[in-house]
C-alpha cells in the first residue's frame, strides 16, 4: 500500500496488478478515502452490478455508515449517492455516460477501472474515452487500471509512462487437484459427485463454476436431497435477494455450496468458501455478421478464468481447488479471454463514438482495435434506423436517441412511434422496458405486458420508474393501462425489421426470417401458429437455425398501412417447375421475406438465365450444384477474408451469393434452359470468375490446399470458416519439425491432428514445439508398447520424419 500511495502521489498513470484477494477492490479505496489522499471524488468501475452493489454496502459497513454517504453506487435503475459521497462505485456503462455528458469529469479526481481482465466493451469504451479527457482537458486527473491477471506489456501500447505496482496479497495456499470427467459422463453428474465428496471430507463451504443457468439448475436438482448442507444458486438474472442470500455467510453451524457461473468469478468475497470445484467451462456470446444474430457458445475458459477460479478457494484460508479437466487441457486453454470488442455488435459503440465527437475510431487509444467489418455492419444498421446520416454523423433523431438511454435499435423504434401518435408511444415505451427487465414466463412478450398491466410482473416498480422517465425524455405521458397488445408487434418490427419472421409453409414453429436466416420455436406453443412474428430476443447455437426465445405476432397488413418504407415490389422473372416454364410475377418483399405474389403477363422478350437466376433466388442456394471441391473453394475464400481482410476479398458469404445471382451466377446460364439443366452446372468456374485470376493466385499462395510435411508428403489441409486450419497427419511424419506450421502470411498456425501408426487421433496442437516438450512424453510412453515397429525417440525434434517402421528406415 505505501508503495500505491507513492505511485498515485507522482503519477497520474498507475497500474496494479494484485492478487485474488488481495484487497484491490475493498481496502484499497477504503484507505484512499480514509487517509483523504484524494481532494476530489474518486469514481470505481466495477464490471458487474452485484459487485457494484456489495462493495459499496461492505465499505459503508466499514465505516460504521448507510450506503450513500460516504460511499455510494450508481448502476442503472438504482443510485444511492449523496452530496457528501467521496467514492463513488458504478457500472460500466454509467461511467460512459458520465463521460459523454461531461467530459471534464467535473469534480473527480480519479477514476479506478476495476477487474480490467473482464476486458468488456464498455471497460473499452470508457478507458480510451478517458485517457483522451486526461490528454486533452484534464493533466491532473488520475486513472488506475486494476487487474489480477493483466499483464503490464498488455496495458504498456496506451499507457507507456504508467506506474506499474503489483502485489500478492493475503492469499492462502490453494491445494489443486485434477478431475476429468469420466467416459461419456454428463457434467451435472460428475459436478454432483464431486461436491458430494468434497462437502463429505472436507471442511467449509463450495463454489461450483457452471457453463450457464441450465447446467446450475441440473446440479441443483441433483443435489436435492443432499443433506448438511444449503445450495444456493448464484447468476445474474436472478433478483437482488436471491443473489444476497449467495454471497451471505451460511448460518452459524451451516454450510453451504454456491452454484455459479462467471459472475462469481471476480470482486465478490463469499464468506466461507474454501472449496471450488470449476467446470472449466463457459459461454459466450458472440456476434455473427452474416445473420446479425448472437451465437451463444459452451467454450473453454481461459487460462486467467481458471486462475480467478482458484483463487476464490484462497482468499479465506487454505483452500482445495478441484478441476473438471486435465492438467494437459490447462495449458492448451488460451492464456485470456477474447476481448468483447473483438466478437459483439458494435452498434452502441458506433453511437457512442459518433456522440464523442470521434469518425474515426482507429484514433483511438484501444487495447485491441475493432474489427472493420464490424464497425461498418454497425454504421448501416445505424443508418437504416437513422440514427446517423450519409455524412457519418449523428442526424437529430440520433442525438435524441442517444439522450434516452437506450440500446440503439429500441431508442430509434420509440422516436419513431412517437410520430405516429400516442398510442404507438405508449406500445414502444412499454416494449423498451419489458425488453430491459425480461423475464422468463413464456416466449411471448405480450403475457408479460398482461402480467405488467396486472402488477403481478417481477419488476413492476423499476418498469414503471423506468417508463416514466422515458416518457419525460420525449415530452409524452404513460400509463401502461393504455398500452395496446396489438401494437407491440408493429413497434418490435421498427425496431427488429431484420427479425420480422414468417412462418415456413407446412411447418409450425418453423419461420423464415427477414434477414433470410432460419429460426425455430418450439411449436406447442401458441406463437407459432402465427404467420408473422417478430423475433426480439434469439440465439444461433450453432446447430442450424436459430432458437427464439422471446417473440411478440405482428400484423403485416398493420405494417403496410402505417411502415409502408419496409416493404419493396419488383416485377421478376422466374421458372415454375410445376408449369415447366417462365413466369412473370408482381412481388412484394419484406426484406428477405416474399408476402405477396401476383402473376402478370409474360413480356415479349424472355430472359430464361434471369428466370432461372430468380428461380435460384427463390428456392436458395441449395439447388445448384455444390460438389466437394465447390465447397472448399469457399471455405477457403472465406477463411482468407476472415484472416486477411487488407487485402480485400470479394464477399462469399450465402447471403452475398444468393443476393448477387445476377453478377456472378447469371453470365454462366447462357444456353441452360431448364431447371433440370440448371441442377447439373458446373459451378466452378463461376465461383473463380467472382474471385478474379490474380486473387486465385493469391488464394493458392498463402492459403495452399496441400502442405508438404517434414517427411516430405502431401498432406491436404482442412479450412472452415470461423476455425483454424487443420491438418491430419502421423506423429512420426512430424519429427524434425520445431514449430507448427503457418499459412496465410504466418497469421495462422496449422492445427496439427497428430496421428498413430494406426491413423487415430493421438493429440490435437497448434503448438507443436509445446507438443514435444509436454505432452509428447506421456504418447510416447503409451503407445511405445503398442506400436514398437514404429520409432518413438527421446528426441522428436532431432529425429528423421518419416512414414516408415524402424526396420524400413534402417534397410
């Protein structure tokens, strides 16, 4: 600590690095304030809510005050400050905020971003947005980065004159033991089992780290009828008290195990624990360009997760930290997170950047810069809700938009309800609030609006706070008795008109949505026997269509009287299959979505490669004929524009191809006059012609199909969009080789599938140089035995690749 003070006393810059446990979050700026070492207010950024609101009530506590005093808090929906308060603690996007409406920081004279390693976007946000006010308008104020695993080399590229402190802190010895699960053993079955030995032989209580909601509920039903001691479930949609009644001491005599996810993975102290069990698992969201819809992904956590996990075991007293993972998965695990800025919608960022008064957001100071296909997808979504103009900048809708406090989408859907008279406002208000405090009753919103209505909604108080306050920001009264069921739909499609879904012929639960991808709900409910729905709250698994979990019906004929700008018509061509010829027809589309066909009379001059183009378009891509190497050609053009986007590859993505059928695919139907002839084209050259001779060229170059191993044989290299590349060879082919192999500019390590003699899969690495030094040692003493014709030397690096046995290689 006497070293912080001085750091903080002569730098304006200060990074700490300390320990789990140590104090960073509680006694650090309990001492600042104590000691008065700051003349301003000091302003604490912790990453979560329940953080956020415990630590302000433990360092109240501490000094014998109520929360708002001296310390207060301030997330969104709930602030306890006061004029008197000196520390104050807040959300992520509150600081923001406090930033963007005052960017001199009036008043404070530090600002303290806690737990940095969570890395989210608006800890991003907030931190470049800072360090320019220190720049530019504020040389006196002070900016501390808090961290328990971040490194000082990470921070170093925008902070290079930082004071740099790192601390051990008081934490315990923790004993960590390795559990992986048994053969085709689920995880709820193996976390139960081990917190039942654990709370058998061991003293204190439990923290158990679980990938999401249902794997904790799974393990809290199987833990039902344990005795001794209390479960208690701990993640964030749960309400104030239950996640209080977690992080609480069990009752004197009791114990008890905390079920989590990630929440508990920082800040927080729960008292008694000194166990831990870590699935080593997580999920994540990220945010898939092509379909503008979150992919939620079970994933293994990082190398600094697991560091965080274990030190919640030792922050008491000594501590038992028990693994659901080898020792070998540890190491391969990446060393920390993807940061959120690298795998979200950027849409509020974009709009925060706009409201800065920044164009140009490579200007800024960021750890790790935004992707650019990102920030544009952002910019059009920005400026089809009008939010932003042709110029980049925010148009007056925007900057109205921007003063609501809204995510983007919901701030542009209640400005334009506005225009269409009160009743509309009201429908819009209400949605924004019930999508901001969801709740889990059905799939349907309007039941919670009926629940709402009732004053039987879970959040009834803060919605209607929050609604009210809306209201005041557009200068509009609200009542939610006034709010109309059958307008909800229409204001959710202002807001979602990519995610306005239409019900697949034949097919309950199953729609079509405007953006042309799939999405499923489950059809016994009543939802989904309804032509149109809009989509408001979805998930893409990974498994093929997405999974809508919130949804509200909508009346297209609703939309076409009062949102007719959504909708287009086009006269087209096409091939009826059931007629065997061309037709010409009347469309009307709502984005990717056909809601009305009229057939008109058949033009004098026919175009059959246009009516076989929008026979293509009608029934998708999947008609035409793919075959394999089709396919890999693809795969490789997009994995060259995922890794290599400077060099500006054409767009190959589905919904790419299938919306430019005229420039690529139509020059190659000349002469094929039937859709039978159609099924049989040879799509390659088609393909080729898109991406252009030199590109091809520069395709093979640095993203070759084959690779010449060590033992000098051509192994052919797997590429999927999204993953790296991948290679499957034998072990033995590997020697000699020091370090895996790279593509694409050295940008991309081959993933090398190491094989036996047999062609099994032995390991799977991108670091083969880590390969032979580790885990190399514990194959070669298995497989020594079982394939002794093979070579397994001590020293892989130094040895001959081959692909022969020991008696062929001496011959």
């Amino acid at each position: 600590m006497p070293r912080l003070l001085e750091a903080l006393s002569h730098s304006r810059q200060v990074i700490l690095k300390a320990a789990t446990g140590a104090g960073k979050s509680t006694h650090f700026p309990l001492t600042l304030v104590k000691q008065g070492c700051v003349q301003g207010k000091i302003v604490m950024l912790e990453p979560r809510r329940l953080a956020a609101r415990s630590i302000a009530y433990y360092l109240a506590k501490c000094l014998g005050e109520s929360v708002g005093e001296t310390v207060g808090y301030r997330i969104r929906g709930d602030v306890k400050t006061s004029s008197s308060t000196q520390l104050e603690i807040v959300t992520e996007g509150v600081l923001t905020r406090m930033l963007q409406d005052d960017p001199e920081l009036t008043g404070i004279d530090l600002v303290i971003f806690d737990e940095f390693h969570e890395r989210s976007l608006h800890a991003d946000t907030a931190l470049a947005f800072t360090l320019e006010v220190q720049e530019a308008l504020r040389d006196d104020l002070t900016v501390v980065i808090m961290s328990a695993t971040l490194e000082r080399e990470t921070l170093e590229p925008i902070m290079p004159d930082a004071a740099y402190i790192e601390s051990q802190g008081r934490s315990y010895p923790v004993d960590i033991r390795y559990s992986p699960l048994r053969h085709n053993e689920p995880l709820a079955a193996a976390m139960s089992r081990i917190i039942c030995h654990l709370m058998a032989n061991e003293k204190g209580s439990l923290l158990a780290f679980l990938p999401g909601v249902s794997a904790i509920k799974r393990v809290q039903q199987s833990l039902a009828l344990s005795e001794g001691f209390e479960v208690c479930p701990l993640y964030g949609q749960l309400d104030l008290h239950q996640q209080q009644k977690a992080i609480q001491p069990a009752a004197p005599g009791q114990r008890k195990v905390v079920l989590a996810t990630n929440i508990a993975e920082t800040s927080l102290t729960i008292e008694g624990i000194r166990m831990v069990v870590d699935s080593g698992l997580e999920k994540t969201s990220s945010f898939d360009l092509k379909t503008g819809i979150l992919k939620l992904e079970q994933s293994r956590i990082a190398q600094s997760s697991s560091v965080q996990r274990t030190g919640r075991a030792g922050r008491l007293e000594e501590g038992v930290c028990v693994r659901l993972y080898s020792e070998s998965q540890f190491e391969q695990q990446p060393l920390s997170s993807t940061p959120e800025i690298l795998r979200s919608d950027l849409a509020s960022l974009v709009l925060e950047l706009r409201r800065w008064g920044c164009s140009d957001e490579t200007s800024m100071k960021w750890l790790d810069h935004p992707k650019k296909a990102n920030i544009e997808q952002a910019n059009e979504l920005l400026h089809a809700l009008a939010l932003i103009g042709d110029n980049g900048q925010l148009t007056r809708i925007g900057e109205r938009a921007y003063g609501l406090g809204l995510e983007p989408r919901l701030a542009s859907m209640v400005l334009q309800s506005l225009s269409k008279g009160s009743e509309f406002a009201h429908a819009a208000i209400a949605l924004s609030c019930l999508l901001e405090e969801k709740e889990r009753v059905g799939n349907d919103i309007s039941i919670s609006l009926h629940r709402w209505q009732m004053g039987s909604h879970s959040k009834t108080h803060t919605m209607n706070r929050r609604a009210n306050m809306l209201a005041r920001r557009v200068q509009c009264q609200f009542d939610v008795q006034k709010v109309q069921e059958s307008l909800l739909g229409f204001v959710a499609a202002l807001a979602y008109p990519d995610r306005i879904a239409q019900l697949r012929c034949g097919s309950g639960g199953a729609f079509l949505l405007a953006n042309g991808h799939g999405a499923m709900i489950e059809d016994a409910l009543a939802l989904a026997e309804n032509d149109y729905l809009v989509a408001l709250d979805l998930l893409n698994s990974g498994r093929g269509n997405s999974q809508i979990h919130l949804a509200v019906a909508v009346d297209v004929s609703q939309l076409k009287q009062h949102a007719s700008a959504l909708f287009r018509s086009e006269e087209i061509l096409d091939w009826d299959d059931a007629k065997g010829r061309v037709i010409c027809a009347q469309k009307t589309y709502l984005g990717r979505l056909e809601v009305e066909n009229i057939e008109r009379p058949i033009p004098s001059s026919v175009n059959v490669a246009q009516a076989l183009a929008g026979y293509v378009r009608r029934k998708g891509l999947t008609v035409l004929n793919w075959q394999a190497k089709d396919l890999e050609l693809l795969e490789r053009i997009r994995c060259a524009g995922d890794w290599l986007p400077e060099l500006d590859w054409p767009d190959f993505s589905d919904a790419s191809l299938h919306n430019e059928l005229d420039l690529w695919l139509e020059p190659f139907l000349i002469g094929v006059n039937s859709a039978k002839a159609l099924r049989k084209l040879n799509l390659q050259p088609a393909l080729e012609a898109r991406l252009g001779w030199k590109r091809q060229q520069k395709l093979n170059e640095l993203l070759p199909t084959y690779l010449v191993v060590a033992s000098g044989a051509n192994k052919k290299i797997r590429y999927q969009s999204g993953h790296p590349p991948m290679l499957s060879v034998k072990l033995q082919e590997m020697f000699g080789e020091k370090c895996s192999p790279t593509i694409a500019n050295n940008t991309q390590a081959v993933v090398l599938e190491l094989l036996s003699p047999a062609q099994r899969p032995l390991q799977i690495t991108r670091d083969l140089a880590a390969f032979w030094q580790g885990a190399y040692r514990e194959v070669q003493k298995e497989m020594k035995g079982r394939y002794p014709k093979h070579p397994w030397p001590d020293d892989p690096i130094n040895h001959q690749a081959t692909n022969k046995t020991k008696r062929q290689l001496n011959s």
